[in-house]
C-alpha cells in the first residue's frame, strides 16, 4: 500500500514554526528514500550491464589484442622482414605486451616479452610522486588527518588501509580523551546551570523516547494478534505488527505515523491538533531520520561515483551514467570491429611490411 502523505495544518492559513518544519522533514524523508532506492536500483543495473555487456567486449578486444602479439611474433620470426622491420615489429608488439599482461591478466605473454627483451618480466608498480603527493594532501582535506611522511600509501588500497587504521587509531584516541574528560567532569561539583541543561537534555532524550514509544504502543495495543481467534484476522494483525516492529527498531517515527492513517488509528483532525511541543519532539526525531537517509544517500553515490571511477567531488546523475554506458559499449565494439579488421590484414605478410613503411619509433 502506498504510504499516505502527513502534514499538519492544511486547514490553517498560517502555520507555526514547528508545523512548517514538520511538513517539511515529513516531505524530505520520502523524497530522500526514493533518491536512495533509485541509486540502489540504479547501481544494480549498471553493474549488471557493465558485467553482462561492457566487461566480455572488454575481454574480447584484450584477446584480440593478444592474438595481434602473436602475429607480430610470428611474422618477426618468419624470416620475411629485414632487420628494421624486424625492429619495428618488436616496438610495436612491447608497446602492447604490459597491458594484457597486468591487466588482462594475459601470463602466457611473458614468453613473448622475454623472448624479445632478454629479460624476465617483472610486474612493477607505476609511482608517480607528485600524484601520491596530490593524493596525500587531498585524503588529509578530506579526512582531517596527516599522513605519515613514511607511510606506505604506494597503491589506493594501501591508501585505504591506511587511513581506515589511522582513523581507527584517532577514535580511539578521541573517546579515551573523553572518557577521561567525562571522569573529570563527574568529579567537580556542577554549577546549577551545568545540572539545569544535563537535566533539559536527559528530559528530551526522555520525550523523544515516549514520542515514539507512545505511536509504537497504539499500534501494538490495536493489532496484536495474540487473543485473535480468527486465523486469517490473526494472519493480517502479525504482518501489520512485523511493520510496526520493524518501524520502531529503526526509531522510524514517520512510518509509524503512516502506519496510523493507513489503519484508521489518527486521522487528519487529530494531525491538526497536535500541539507545537508535541511537534517539536517529533522534528527531533525526523531531523535525526533525514540525516542519517542523507548520509546513506551520500555513501549510494559514493558507490556509484567509485563504480565509474569518478572523483568524488563530481555529482551522480544516473541517466548521465546510463548514456555513458552506452557510449562505452559502442565506442568498444567499432574497436572490436577495427582489431578484427587489422588481425585479418596484417596476417598478410605484404600488408604487415607495406604498413611499417609507415610506422615511426
């Protein structure tokens, strides 16, 4: 059943403070969960269609690529060629060699390299120092930490490492801080304003609380299904329960208001009579919710952005991805089509030598 829209004061010409902060969280909080859903569904399919359609082309073009390897290693062995063509064929094939190799994953190449360098292949990291600086100095904005001048952050997953263990080591150090601090507070005798906003907090934790907790009971009370005799009744109460409990795990105060105007347990009249201190307990409530949907959403296209490998300031927009997508998918079977073509000309022997009257290195 589509969950029924809440908002207070329909029938009023001026609202109050905290009914327009109301309506305007319990509009956010849908808006916010569509938005996540849509880039969950989103994510899904485009990984789908990147395994399915993108990732095989991929793999076809990289054999492809290796088979023009191979070609060029047997025309260099073929005794056709003079020594500059012989030259030029062992450019043009150990330009290609180290990408099929690390990273198509193309091992039985090595032969062919070695062959034609004299050496064993060994599979180097690229380092760029001024990239690993930029790095550097980009995860400390971002995170608010410094980076070790000796750490190892060679690679993005030594990166990661990294500063998912130095945050660690920060929190920890953080909450020992606070621990003691709170030791040091509950020692020293507290002023009588310190004890009347420690009691004003502990007072709206409680309120909050009981808000939820109070449309949490209506519906158990109205719908448990335990004294029901009639087993399809009974059936009904226990999904309407398994809701309600689900709604008050997550604190989800807004669906457990739904959940009263679906059921008939409030109505509009009794939304409009709420008092602004009863609503301002709320908005607590749902200003905790819609944070915690924005930073879900925030990590959904965070996925989404690391996905297309886009940088982290640049927004997610799913028809953009989905039409780039296709871009790739076309753009890689033209190259598809022109490598088959190649492999199918340069077998010649003529062709091949006629070509390298043209190759430059």
């Amino acid at each position: 059943m589509t969950k029924q829209i809440i908002a207070v004061g329909q029938n009023k010409a001026q609202l109050s403070k905290a009914q327009k902060e109301f309506n305007r969280l319990t509009r956010k909080i849908p808006q916010l969960r569509d938005s996540i859903k849509q880039f969950e569904a989103g994510t899904l399919r485009l990984q789908q269609r990147i395994s399915s359609n993108l990732d095989p082309l991929y793999n076809t073009f990289a054999q492809h690529h290796a088979n023009r390897v191979r070609l060029l290693d047997k025309a260099w062995d073929s005794g056709f060629f003079n020594a500059l063509e012989k030259k030029k064929i062992q450019d043009l094939l150990l330009s290609m060699i180290d990408e099929l190799i690390v990273e198509y994953g193309h091992e039985e190449l090595k032969s062919i390299y070695e062959k034609h360098t004299g050496e064993v292949f060994e599979e180097e990291a690229e380092s760029d120092d001024l990239d690993m600086d930029e790095m550097k100095d980009m995860m400390e904005t971002m995170f608010g930490v410094e980076i070790d001048k000796d750490a190892d952050v060679s690679t993005p997953e030594k990166m990661e490492e990294y500063l998912h263990r130095l945050m660690e080591e920060e929190e920890e150090t953080m909450a020992e801080k606070n621990r003691q601090a709170e030791e040091r507070r509950a020692k020293r005798p507290k002023s009588a304003k310190q004890q009347a906003r420690e009691a004003k907090k502990a007072q709206e934790a409680e309120h909050k609380t009981k808000s939820v907790r109070t449309v949490y009971m209506d519906l158990i009370k109205a719908f448990h299904p335990d004294l029901e005799q009639d087993e399809a009744e009974k059936t009904r109460k226990t999904a309407i329960i398994q809701r309600v409990t689900e709604a008050y795990k997550n604190n989800d105060l807004l669906t457990l208001l739904q959940l009263q105007l679906e059921f008939e347990r409030i109505d509009q009249d009794h939304l409009e009579t709420l008092a602004d201190d009863r609503l301002k307990y709320y908005n607590k409530i749902l200003l905790e919710q819609a944070r915690e949907l924005e930073m879900m959403l925030f990590d959904t296209e965070m996925s989404l952005s690391m996905l297309f490998d886009l940088p982290p300031y640049m927004p997610c927009d799913l028809p953009t991805l989905e039409r780039e997508l296709e871009k790739n998918i076309k753009a890689m079977k033209k190259q598809i089509k022109l490598i088959e073509r190649d492999l199918q000309s340069l077998s010649d022997p003529k062709v091949l030598k006629a070509f390298l009257k043209t190759y430059h290195f």
